[in-house]
C-alpha cells in the first residue's frame, strides 16, 4: 500500500517515515529539500494547488497522512493569510486531490482548535471555539473536510516534542545552559506528546482502521495531565542542575497568540475503537530524555 506524508522532513513526518517505511511503499512531500535519502520525494507548496495536485497523481496513494502545517504559534499571528493558504487551502487540495484519486486523507489536527474553557477533557463531539490564528487555521480546515470530504480522518493531539526540531523541552535545556531565568506558564493544562509515540499510534490507526466513508474524528496524544512548569521541572531535574523555575500565568508571559488554558484530550474513542492507546507523557519524557536529550546535554555543558 502507498501511503504519502506531508512534512516529512518535520517532526512528526520524520518520525512517521521511520514508522511505515518497512511495512509500506511511501514517499514524502514537503517545501524543502528531502532529508531521507531512502524514500521519494516530491517538493511542492501546499499553498500551490498544481503542485499538490501533481505529486498526488503522480504517486497514486491509497493514503495520505497529512503532517505539514505551518506551526509557529505566535509567526502565525502575523501572517494569517500565509497561515491560511498553508493550513487551510492547502489541506483542501490535498483533499480534492486525495478524492479525485480515490485515497484517504489522515488530517494531522490540534487541541488548538477547542477555546481551553472546559473543566475536562474535550472529546471529539465538543464544540469548537479556536482563539488564534493558528486554531482557526486548523478549525477551518476541518469545517472544510467534514463539509465537502469522501474520505477523512481527523487525529486531533497535543503540545508536540519529538527529535526533529524545536521544542520545549530544548528550550528548557538551552536557557539552562546559558544560565538565564526559567519561568514557565503555570495555568495551560494539557499532554506533551511524543511524535515517535503519536507516529506509532498512527501506524497502528493505519493498519486496523477501515477507510471512512465521510468524516471521523479521533484525539491521540501521550496520557496524563499536566502544565508546561510542571514538564519543566520533571525535565530540569533530570539534568541535575540545581535551578529555580517560576511559575508564571499566560497573560504574564505575553505572547502574541492565545493558548487554551485546558488542552485536555479525551482519548476513549480510539482506544474503545481500535485498542490504540500512548504511553503517559511522563513515560515518553522518559525516553526522549534517555535517547536524545541526554547526549545533546552532555554535549552542551561539556567543558
């Protein structure tokens, strides 16, 4: 089976190029040069209908995960017509393009697209209610695929960190390093979730789920709750490094754009659907910091 990935060279389509390549014929799609040598690529703007349509035409899936998205939270609120050609538009053509070719779209979405205002756990039937560019980008994109879609499954997660890339976890150990202050948002409750482990859950989604008729929605992300300063110290103790960090509000921190304060993903669907359930954020930090983030410390403090 064909399966094409969006953001291949990201953090999550890195990770799910080395998920399926060995079980699956994949090729990956994205705006920058391929950086995995083993699979085809296609380079293409998915800002650019032509383009998107090509690389589907030409590779044939019967699925694509789509992965990409423009996802600088706080640069998306300076750019709100490159974030909606990107992430909304751009979604719509893969959409049409998957439709005209008879595959599946697995549609990469976020809790960003819920207002954080409920005191539980958002399942998939809650109302929406996005408040930044970023949410709204994704709200729409997935008003679009419910509204006009053959085939379409939703995965919404949460407060991504994987290998490659930025992530919070790496800018924690880099304000460390340099000695400055640490404070971290105190009031944001949510799940960070590991890209190896969401790729793995998307995997098993793939190779047990039927192909929808319509639209579904799912939410996967790591289990367990918690806030940003919390994941801060879990990890800051792991380091040794004896450092205060303080816990601030959002509104302290100022950024551009709005984070729901409750992040909370409700994940019964999946697991009563498909058995698919991660491992607890705590478990996966665990990992990351055993198997990236430990070296990459050791390298930056070495003498």
């Amino acid at each position: 089976m064909r399966i094409l990935i969006t953001g291949s060279n990201g953090m999550l389509g890195s990770d799910l190029v080395e998920q399926l390549r060995g079980q699956f014929e994949i090729a990956g799609l994205g705006l920058n040069e391929n950086r995995h040598s083993s699979i085809p690529f296609f380079k293409a703007d998915l800002g650019k209908k032509s383009a998107v349509s090509q690389a589907v035409n030409t590779f044939r899936p019967a699925i694509i995960v789509h992965a990409a998205a423009y996802t600088d939270v706080d640069g998306c609120e300076s750019h709100p017509h490159q974030v909606y050609l990107i992430n909304t538009k751009g979604t719509q053509y893969l959409a049409e393009a998957s439709d005209r070719t008879g595959a599946t779209l697995i549609f990469i979405s976020s809790d960003y697209v819920f207002d954080g205002e409920k005191n539980s756990p958002y399942l998939e039937t809650d109302s929406t209610g996005p408040i930044s560019v970023y949410g709204q980008s994704k709200f729409e994109a997935e008003e679009w695929l419910k509204d006009h879609s053959n085939s379409v499954s939703i995965i919404r997660s949460s407060w991504l960190f994987g290998t490659a890339g930025r992530n919070f976890f790496r800018a924690i150990l880099s304000r460390l390093k340099e000695g400055k202050s640490l404070s971290v948002v105190n009031d944001q409750r949510g799940a960070p979730t590991y890209t190896l482990d969401l790729a793995e859950g998307i995997k098993s989604f793939i190779q047990c789920a039927a192909r929808p008729k319509g639209y579904e929605i799912y939410h996967l992300a790591n289990t367990g709750v918690t806030t940003w300063y919390d994941a801060a110290k879990k990890l800051v103790a792991k380091t040794g490094v004896q450092k205060e960090i303080k816990a601030i509000t959002s509104a302290e921190l100022n950024r551009p754009a709005k984070r729901p304060k409750n992040s909370v993903l409700n994940m019964t669907k999946i697991k009563s659907s498909y058995g698919i359930e991660l491992r607890s954020w705590e478990e996966a930090l665990d990992h990351f910091w055993e198997h990236v983030l430990r070296a990459e410390w050791q390298e930056m403090v070495k003498v």
